[in-house]
C-alpha cells in the first residue's frame, strides 16, 4: 500500500507540477501567449475588455508575454469549447503558425471543456483560476502560504485528473479483467484526496498557532491594511513603518501577512499588510485563504487603500467589500485611501465640443472629491505613497482613528495623547 501510495503521489506531483509550474521556467525568457474571452449578456465589449486587460497583466506577472487577444460574442460560453467551433478553428491555425506554447481563458473551464480543448489546439491550456494559482505557487515564501497554495491547487486538481494524462485512463475490460480493485485514476483520486486531508489539518494546526500569536500581541490597536491586488498597500505599509516589506507593480507581490510595529506621534499601534484581492478570485483560494484573512476580522480599523488612477477603482472598492462581508468584517471602522494621485489623469472635453457627454472618466480629483466620497459616513483621504503626497494629512487621519479606539479601551490613558496631532519631519 505504501510503495503504491507514493507511486501515485509521484504521479501526481510530477504531471501537475509539467502543467501549473511551466510558467516558472520563464524567468528570463517569456512563455508565449494568447488570451481568449467571450463578450455575453452579463458581459458587455467593455467590460470583456477590462477583464482581458487584467488577464494580460496576470500572466505578464506569471511569465508569459501575449501575442494576441481573442474575443467572441456569445450568449453563454459553449459547453464543448468554451468558443464556437469557427473561433476555434481561427485560434487553432494562430497557434500553429506562431508556435503558441499557452492559451489562456479567461474564466474557469470545467474539466471536459479543457480535455476537449488541448485536442483541439495542442498546446498548455489553463484558465484564469489555473493561473492565479500558478501566481499564488511562485509568490508565496512562508509554509504557511506554500501549504495555503498547495491545499487549493489540490482542490483544483481533483477534479480533472481524468484528463491530465495519458496513463490514468481506464484498464482494459473484458473477459479476464473484471473483478475487484481500483482503476489507476480511482488510485490517485484517493492519493489527492488524503493529501487535502492532511494539508486541512496541518492548516488548523499552524491557525492554533497563530490564533495564540495574536493573542499574545497585548491590547494594542490593531489595523489593516485592505484592498485590491497593485494598489500600493505594501508601498504605503514601508513608507509608514519605515520597513522594508516587499513591493512590487505586480499583481499578488505581497502573499504573506505582515505585521509591523507602528507608532505615530507617542501612539503605538499594530499595522497589517494583507493579500490583495481580485475578481473572479478562484472559490478554492478565498476557502484557503480566509484563515490568512483572520488578521481582518480582528483588525479595529481598516485602511481600506484604492488606486485611484485605474479606470475601474470603483468596481474593485465593490469586488473588496464583498470579500469583507464574506469574511464579517464589512462593519469594522474603515478609513478609504485612494493611492496613486501622481498617476490619476481623465479625459477633457474641448469647450467648443457640445455633443460629448460628460461622464466619469472626465471627473477630476475635485469632482470625485465631492461624490459620494464627501458624505458624513466616509472617511477619505487621497496620497501617493510612492511620492509621499498627502501624508501628514494621512498621519494625521490615522492617528485620530486610532486615538479614538485607544482611549474607548483604555480611558485612563485620555492624557497621554493630545487630540491634535501635528506632524514634524
């Protein structure tokens, strides 16, 4: 049982590590690559366009350079082939003229649809769930976050080992063959199966462990910082902290949580560097992850930071918030940081121009200034953290906050700290 146990196991890591961990050879050289996406009745030319754009630079994080972008309007994605059979064929012929290595989907493929499309195009064939994963694989350092990875990669697994390779096809039957026992591919199933068990253990395991950690942390105020993937919040993290937390304008660069001492003023408090999120986050990370996330849920404030200066900042405050509710943080105390003004521009009307409407991408920074980011139950500030705009207002903001929590705990401690703040360099 034990050699066929680690038989199987061998397989399995071999041929999945052949089919997720590819993109990580390409350091130097970039994997090609093409894109594929679908224009339906839930998504529209403009948002497919958004999505692709964000599915470009996911695999220009994972590696791979892209040649060409596919689109069709469907009204759903085809369960055969996720395209139509005359789109397909256009790819496949691309494929085979450019020497393709990768096509990438941009939503989930079922298992079928993927085994149905590597006959057809020959070549590695991964969706957007596949991809983020690959991401997670390479950007996470600690055990922690390599067991996190390793548990949703395995769910992801599990379901398309029939069509992974070639020698976990059925055996043979006939005369001579029936009986009892298990097929190769119910052999390994089982394999993939006890390894999610285990990686579910060692994960509550390192949670207790964890859990006491931030117990033994004391009473001091504890805040997060939130948002989606590349929008500075590690940047910000080192600027406030003056550590050196790694930062970099790629999707997912910070994967580990961490936590650093902060003190503002005499004001000390713990600050928290968390995940960035995504749409369409893959259900198995956002299942493996959420442990990672009990950071948020004991957190008593939330900077919750937003990149101002991408075009759908508004959507990815929505995509962040929902994550919040998911995990019952969606209440908490939340101060909204919209980063990157250096990098903020919006289109202009010309004065003579009396048949442009104006929309939301001609707001200037005053204009959003005096949406619904001006009401009573907002508190906003606009900085830059990569040029230090905006900070002493910033500091000034937070050390507020945090004041305000401070002294509801401990109200003896009223006198140690002034309730203006005044920032000298």
């Amino acid at each position: 049982m034990l050699v066929n146990y680690k038989k199987g196991l061998h397989s399995v890591l071999y041929i999945y590590r052949i089919t997720l961990f590819m993109l990580e050879e390409s350091t130097i050289e970039y994997e090609k690559v093409i894109l594929i996406g679908l224009i339906t009745q839930l998504q529209d030319e403009e948002k497919s366009k958004e999505y692709l754009d964000e599915l470009e630079f996911l695999a220009y994080t994972a590696g791979g350079e892209v040649y060409k972008r596919f689109v069709q309007k469907m009204q759903m994605p085809n369960p055969k082939t996720f395209i139509g059979t005359g789109k397909m064929e256009e790819v496949r012929e691309y494929v085979e003229e450019n020497d393709i290595g990768t096509a990438i989907f941009d939503d989930e493929l079922s298992p079928a649809q993927q085994k149905n499309i590597e006959k057809i195009l020959r070549c590695k064939i991964i969706d957007r769930t596949n991809l983020i994963l690959d991401i997670f694989a390479q950007r996470a350092q600690t055990s922690y976050a390599r067991t996190q990875v390793e548990l949703a990669q395995y769910e992801y697994l599990l379901p398309r080992l029939a069509g992974m390779w070639t020698h976990l096809e059925r055996q043979r039957g006939g005369i001579g063959m029936r009986g009892p026992g298990e097929t190769e591919i119910e052999t390994d199933r089982r394999i993939v199966r006890d390894r999610i068990s285990l990686l579910k253990k060692k994960i509550a395991t390192i949670d207790k462990q964890m859990a006491v950690q931030r117990g033994n942390r004391g009473a001091l105020v504890r805040v997060a910082l939130v948002g989606y993937t590349n929008v500075g919040k590690s940047t910000l993290m080192n600027v406030i902290s003056k550590s050196e937390v790694f930062a970099e304008n790629k999707l997912f660069a910070t994967l580990d949580t961490t936590v650093r001492k902060v003190v503002i003023g005499n004001l000390p408090f713990l600050l928290t560097d968390t995940v960035g999120f995504i749409r369409k986050l893959p259900t198995q990370l956002v299942e493996s992850f959420k442990s990672t996330l009990d950071e948020v849920r004991e957190a008593d404030l939330l900077l919750h930071v937003v990149d101002i200066s991408h075009d759908s900042f508004e959507d990815h405050i929505a995509s962040v918030n929902k994550i919040l509710d998911e995990i019952d943080s969606a209440d908490k105390p939340t101060v909204m940081v919209f980063n990157k003004i250096d990098a903020f521009t919006n289109q202009t009307i010309d004065e003579d121009d009396l048949t442009t409407e104006r929309t939301k991408a001609h707001y200037t920074l005053e204009d959003w200034k005096r949406t619904w980011m001006n009401t009573e139950n907002t508190d906003a500030i606009f900085i830059s953290a990569l040029n230090k705009e905006n900070l002493e207002e910033f500091r000034k903001m937070v050390y507020e906050k945090v004041r305000e929590i401070h002294v509801t705990r401990f109200p003896y401690n009223n006198f140690l700290y002034p309730e203006e703040y005044h920032y000298e360099e």
